[in-house]
C-alpha cells in the first residue's frame, strides 16, 4: 500500500505542486457539485430561511439569482466534504505521523464538531439573533431582509461557528506536535479571551455586539473544552506506556 510522501522526502517545492493538484481537484469537484445542487436551490434556500420570522425581499435584479448561486455553491461545498475529510485524515498522517486509524479517527471528529458548530448556530445563534436585530426598531421601523444579506449573515456565521468548534482539535494537533502545552494555555487564558475576542469580531458578518458576544462566548468555552480534553490526554498517556 503506498504511503503518502513526507515533507522530508518530497521537498518544499514538491510538497507546493501536491497542494496545487489537490486544491484544482477540489476546486473542479465544488464546481461539479454546485451545478448539481442549483435546481434544487429554490428547496434549500427555504431550510435556509426558517429561522428568519418573515419574508426575505430583493432589492436588485439580479438578487434572486446570486441568492440562489449562493446557496448552491454552500450546498456544493457541503457534497464536496466528503473529498475535503479524505484530504485531511491524508494531511493528519502526513504531517502529525498518525496511523491510519488514528487520522480516520481525527477526521471524523473533525467533521462532528464542525456539524456540532453549524447546528449550534442554526438552531440556538441564528434565531436569537434575527429576533434582537429585526425588533431592534419596534414598532416605528418596518423590518425586513434582502436575500443577499441573509445568506451572507446566516452562511457567514455557520461557517464561523463550523470554524470555532474545531477548537479543541486543533489544539489537540499543536500538542502532538508539541507547538503547545496546557501550561501554556492556561498561563496565557486572559490574551486568548483577547484573541478570540478579535477572532470573533473578524468572523461576524455584523457589526453588532449582540451577534458578536454569542460567539465569543462559545469561543471561550471551547478554549475551555480545550485545557479538559488535553488533561484527559495527558493523564492517559502514562497508562498506555505502562500497558
């Protein structure tokens, strides 16, 4: 069975034209696969709207098309998962040594805590926050939404939330490759509120601190979550040396 080529043996430049290939092929699969998705546009963009307590309007000719391009290139992107998950259990063994197993094990994580981070959004943040930001005006403001603008808030934080609960997996690689330790996380808890401050402020597609604290919250629980999981580690590790 061929083994996926190191850094060591490939170089820098050969590891460069392996991504090259790699992000072309993805690129021509999320293509291939927003074409398939874009009848089925009209079905998705109403999942997608059930949040939102009232109808979405447009502003602009083209608005109902790029709406629906929108969602089947996100619904493209999801098909094209499946492909993206191989990449990565391919770069966790690479690149952090894993056996097979393990990297399989990581990606399906991977994939469980993204789905854990997209479900948290559509069912808990996305309906929070359209019922603070639409009533903001009350009774005097009409309130209302372009197709546009929903779905670059609505993808925007799914995809946010879906980036922010890789967290722990994520810290969970840098330990193994020895880049952090959870001494270092923990003496350096009040810059990380900070950064993820930062993060979450860069990550929201709205400039609002309501819609900003409901990230940054989960966020810091996560870094949280992330100090646990690494303990766990740590304290199991002598037992498996032993056995």
């Amino acid at each position: 069975m061929a083994t996926e080529p190191s850094i060591l043996t490939t170089g820098l430049f050969g590891q460069v034209e392996v991504i090259r290939r790699r992000v072309f092929r993805l690129a021509l699969t999320i293509l291939a696969m927003t074409i398939a998705a874009y009848p089925f546009a009209a079905y998705l963009l109403s999942f997608i709207k059930q949040p939102l307590p009232g109808p979405l309007t447009i502003y602009a000719p083209l608005e109902g098309f790029l709406g629906y391009l929108k969602v089947s290139l996100a619904a493209g992107i999801i098909l094209t998962s499946p492909l993206m998950l191989y990449e990565l259990k391919r770069f966790l063994q690479t690149v952090c040594r894993l056996p097979a197993r393990s990297a399989w094990v990581g990606t399906g994580v991977a994939a469980g805590l993204f789905g854990a981070g997209v479900s948290f959004c559509y069912l808990v943040i996305l309906p929070v926050t359209l019922r603070f930001l639409l009533g903001y005006g009350g009774d005097n403001i009409a309130s209302g939404i372009s197709v546009s603008k929903y779905l670059s808030l609505t993808l925007g934080l799914a995809a946010a939330c879906g980036v922010m609960f890789e967290l722990p997996l994520v810290a969970r690689i840098l330990h193994r490759l020895g880049l952090v330790s959870i001494a270092f996380l923990t003496d350096n808890r009040r810059y990380a509120i900070l950064i993820s401050a930062i993060v979450t402020a860069i990550l929201t597609p709205t400039p609002d601190a309501y819609t900003l604290s409901m990230l940054l919250v989960p966020l810091i629980g996560l870094y949280e979550i992330s100090i646990i999981v690494l303990r766990i580690v740590e304290y199991r590790q002598p037992q498996h040396e032993e056995d």
